[in-house]
C-alpha cells in the first residue's frame, strides 16, 4: 500500500477548504437571489389578502403572548441590575434615562426579534418542508399557482407588520416594569416617567425602530428559503427547521450590530 505523501495531505486540505469556501458562496448566492425574489414579487400584483391576514394573526396575536412575558420579566431584570448599581453612586433618578437607552436602543427589539424568531422559523419552515417534502409546492406550481407569491409574500407581509407593532408593546411593557422596580428603589413614578420621556427622543427612536424592519425580512426569507430547499423527507423537515432557527438568531445578533454601527455613524454619535 502506497503512503501518503505530506504533500498530498496539503492538497487534500486546500481541496477540502475550497468546498467549503465554495459551497458557502453558492449558498449566500442562493439566498440573495430567493430574497431579492421575494421581495420583488412583495411589491407585485397579485396579492392574496385572505393568506395575509390569516399570517398576519399567526405572526402578531400569536406572538403576543410571548413578548409580554418575556418583555416585562427581562424589563425588571434589567432595571434591577441598573437601580442597585445607580443607588451606590447617587445617581437613582437617572434610572429612567439608562432605561430607554437600554431597551429602545439595542434591548427591546432583538429580545423580541429572537423570541419571534424562535416560534416563527420554526413555524414557517416545518410548514413550507413538510409541504415541499410531500410535493405540495410542486402540485401548486402545475396547477398555475406560483409558491412565492402565495406562500412567501404573505408571510414576509405580515412579519413586517407584526414585528414592529411587537417591538413597541415589548420596549413599553419593558419600560414600565423598570418604573415598578424604580418604586422599590424609592424613586417616584413621576421622575422614572420624566427621565423616559426626556430621552425618548426621534434619534433614540430610530435606532431602535429601524431594526425590527430588518429582522422581519430576514426572519420570513430564511424560514421560507429553509423550507423551500428541505431534502429528506421527514428528517430533512427536522434538520432545516432547527438550521432555521439558529440562522435566523444569529442573524439577528449580526444585523443588530451593523446596524447599530450603521445608524450611529449616520447620527454622527
């Protein structure tokens, strides 16, 4: 039997990593063009309101529930972790200020981004695998029916409307419960609400408010391109739900920081 040669192995690894490198470009190749697809036919006729408006509960009423807990309970967490430390520097009053930088800003919309992301990637993706891997999308298509536009554009619709609308019910609930424990800090509700409102600002608005837009998009892309190219059958379901749902978390986190970096530059802060 013939030994390996060192460099063999060399050319063994380059080759290796070059698939990679070239099975990840095909894949954000892939990507980019079912996104740009989607998002073209979004702003095409024909639009199918029934389908919109059933996404629209699924994404927002059944969400909501959710975003209230997990909004209200990370809102005191958060607040009690900045009260204690104000209250050993003097600086109580000033709760209300950190509260709205901290939530508006950079908490409230990627908490609530992930915890949407987590049941809708999920969601959305089973749904659309289970139907590719039953040829449901392939019967659509000899029918005359077009999947993207009956099943894609009405959810990425619908996440574009619920995800904001949660956002800001996320950022108030979060908002209001760090006045709660700023009670228990003795400070008035009356100071809490003049330090949130006097730092409520357009500016402090925007850098929160332009994100949910974003990771609406991308939540509904990824779980429909997920879907769309499940193989294997019942495991392939399995396998590109779970791949979904990480991607679109990550994704979060990733666009949360470019963005964040993007709209401070623009703001010149």
């Amino acid at each position: 039997m013939a030994e390996a040669t060192p460099g063999g192995a060399s050319m063994g690894v380059i080759e290796t990593i070059v698939e990679r490198v070239r099975g990840i470009l095909f894949t954000v190749q892939d990507f980019s063009i079912f996104t740009a697809s989607a998002l073209r036919a979004a702003v095409t006729r024909p639009f199918y309101g029934r389908e919109i408006v059933h996404q629209l509960h699924f994404a927002g009423i059944g969400s909501l529930l959710i975003v209230v807990i997990s909004s209200a309970v990370a809102g005191q967490a958060l607040a009690l972790q900045l009260a204690r430390e104000l209250a050993v520097t003097g600086a109580k009053s000033q709760l209300g200020h950190f509260m709205v930088i901290s939530v508006v800003r950079a908490l409230g919309p990627v908490l609530v981004g992930m915890v949407v992301a987590s049941r809708m990637s999920a969601g959305i993706t089973a749904e659309l695998a289970a139907m590719r891997a039953t040829d449901q999308l392939d019967a659509m298509v000899a029918f005359g029916s077009d999947p993207m536009k009956r099943l894609v554009v009405p959810r990425v619709i619908a996440l574009l409307v619920a995800l904001p609308a949660l956002t800001v019910i996320g950022d108030a609930l979060a908002v209001m419960g760090g006045g709660i424990v700023g009670m228990q800090y003795h400070i008035t509700w009356e100071t809490y609400m003049n330090g949130v409102i006097n730092y409520l600002t357009p500016k402090n608005l925007l850098v929160g408010m332009i994100k949910p837009f974003l990771f609406a998009i991308m939540i509904a892309t990824v779980a429909c391109w997920k879907g769309f190219t499940s193989e294997g059958g019942a495991k392939g379901v399995g396998v590109s739900t779970t791949e979904s749902v990480v991607i679109s978390s990550v994704g979060i986190l990733v666009v949360d920081g470019v963005m964040t970096r993007l709209v401070f530059k623009i703001l010149h802060w």
